[in-house]
C-alpha cells in the first residue's frame, strides 16, 4: 500500500473507530453487546487482538456508511453544483479562459466543466491538491455525522439533555462543520486552479 493509500485508510478508519469509541464511553446500546466487546457487561468475551481487529473492521464499515450518507446529501442539496458556480463567480477570468480552452461555451452546466478538468487531472497528471482536499475533505464530513447521530442517540435513548458533554460535542460538531466547508471549497477550487496552472493557459490582455 502507497503513501495515499495508508492516508486514506487511516480518514476511513478513524471517525467510524471514534463514533465507536463514544458510543462505548457514554453505554449507548448496552444491549448490543456486540458493540462494547471490551465491557463487563457484554455476555461473552473475545481475544484481546481479535476485539481489536473487529473494533477496526466496524469503524472502517462505518467510515463507508458516512461516506453515503455525505454523497447522499451532496446530491440531495446539489451541494457540488452549488459549490462549483461559487467558484466560477470567485475566478470568472480563469474559468472563461479555461472554458474557451476546452472548446465549450459559458452555458455549458459549470459542474460538468469541472469534472471534465478533475478527469484531466486524474488521468494525465498528479492530482495532489485535489486529492488532498477531497480526502480532508471526506475526514470532516464523516467525523460531523458521527458526532451528529451520536448527539441524537444520546438526546433519544440516555435522555440526557444538553448537559456539559453534549456542549462540548455541538462545539466539536460546528467545527468539523467549518472544516468540512473550507476543504469541500478548497477541492473545486484546486482543480481549478491546478488545471488552469498545468495547461499552461495564458491570460489575455
């Protein structure tokens, strides 16, 4: 495995193992003890190291499953077309000139011009900076809806109210919000740019 690969692994891997974590911390699900395999209460017990590898294997399920649900609610909300004319509207020189290049027209529908460069990108050079904002990118969302349907569960089955945990978990939750937001942008606005850089596309006077 290359040196992506293991990042991506470990953006996979650690929200899901995390919401895991709290969810064992605050003995959400008691009942199910298939998720607190290292507590007293769980009806049988299990090998140290397979425990673990099934605490991995979970939280990297789980990483998948949030992944989902954010391609989910991108395409539910338009969230990549809307964060694509945000972009346009932010670089209009640079995206004319790149439009021109590709040998479309201002009509064509913005987010499909950038796939058109993220496929450029992917298939003829090293994406990194896309990628390194897409996979960031991944990492906050899914920390945002581990920590949102843990707020929930907590709320629904501990009833526990806004007592001091679940303050600092809103606060954490708004941050990986922000996070989540300036690295989304940052992704469409790094394809644009590396494209616009690694064409060689020159200004016009």
């Amino acid at each position: 495995m290359n040196a992506d690969g293991i990042i991506e692994f470990f953006y996979n891997i650690v929200p899901g193992s995390l919401f895991i974590i709290l969810l064992r911390q605050y003995k959400i699900f008691d009942a199910f003890a298939f998720l607190f395999l290292n507590s007293s209460k769980a009806p049988f017990s299990l090998d140290p190291a397979l425990a673990i590898f099934t605490d991995v294997a979970l939280g990297l399920f789980l990483g998948f499953v949030f992944q989902g649900i954010t391609k989910f609610a991108r395409d539910v909300f338009s969230l990549n077309a809307k964060i694509t004319e945000k972009i346009k509207l932010d670089n209009p020189k640079e995206y004319s000139l790149i439009v021109a290049e590709i040998g479309l027209t201002e009509e064509y529908p913005t987010l499909k011009v950038f796939y058109l460069m993220d496929s450029f990108l992917r298939g003829n050079h090293p994406a990194f900076l896309p990628t390194h904002f897409s996979s960031r990118f991944a990492f906050w969302a899914n920390v945002l809806i581990a920590i949102s349907i843990l707020i929930i569960l907590r709320l629904a089955i501990k009833h526990t109210g806004f007592d001091n945990d679940n303050i600092l978990l809103v606060i954490f939750g708004v941050f990986s919000w922000d996070m989540a937001k300036r690295h989304f942008s940052g992704y469409y606005d790094s394809i644009l740019k590396s494209y616009f850089m690694l064409k060689g596309i020159k200004y016009k006077k």
